[in-house]
C-alpha cells in the first residue's frame, strides 16, 4: 500500500514549479500504477499553452474559476469547481486562470516526475524519475 499526503508531498522533490503552476506529483511511473496523479494550482492571471502529444489527461476542478480555449475551433468552456475536463484527443488548448486554480489531474501513461512543458506545451514520454 503506499500512503502519502498532499502536506507532506510538497515539501519534497515531488512539487515541480513553473512560471505559470505548480505541480505536486503524488502518484508517478515509479509506483507502477499505470497512471499518475497530480495536484495542481493554477496561477491566477495566466495563459498557458498545453498540447499534450503524448499524454491524455483527465482534470478536476477543485477551486478556482477559468477556462479552457480549444485551439483547433476556437471553443471556449468555463472551468470552475465540480468541473471535469477530459483531454481524451491530445487536445491542443490555452488555460486561463482568471482566479487561483486547484486541479486534480490524472496522466495516462503516467508522468515520472520531473516534467515541465516543453517548446509546444506538451510533457516528453521519458523524463528524470522521483524517487522517494
């Protein structure tokens, strides 16, 4: 069984910060759960380009309000808590956080630990692992 908490997670190498987020990885590739899951904040104020080639993703809003803008036909759709976004076409999109966002993520395949965006927005399939 493994058992972690949020509290304890992000004060260790498991909280990756970026320009726009923070991400803290409580489940990665090294679990060997066929999946991972993040939790995530949003920047308040900022626009990122995601586009993830070689991951699918499902979000959960927890808090926050936002939205996602679908690159390909222009869709906006609202994000705000109770909201689930299923990223299932390697959507390429923006994120908008008009306020803080806190996000529950899940990856397929899983993340290793150390991802940040690369040049397109999208995570590479190989990356450095955490390990606890």
């Amino acid at each position: 069984m493994i058992v972690r908490t949020l509290q304890e997670a992000e004060k260790t190498a498991r909280r990756v910060v970026s320009e726009n987020w923070d991400s803290t990885r409580l489940l990665l590739k090294g679990d060997d759960m066929g999946f991972s899951f993040h939790i995530t904040t949003i920047y308040a104020s900022t626009e990122t380009p995601i586009w993830y080639q070689n991951h699918l993703e499902s979000v959960y809003c927890i808090e926050g309000k936002g939205e996602i803008e679908t690159v390909n036909d222009g869709k906006i759709y609202p994000i705000k808590p109770g909201t689930l976004y299923i990223l299932n076409k390697h959507d390429k999109h923006l994120l908008r956080a008009k306020t803080q966002l806190k996000l529950a993520c899940v990856f397929n395949p899983p993340l290793h630990g150390k991802e940040v965006h690369d040049g397109i927005g999208g995570y590479p399939l190989e990356a450095e692992e955490i390990t606890d």
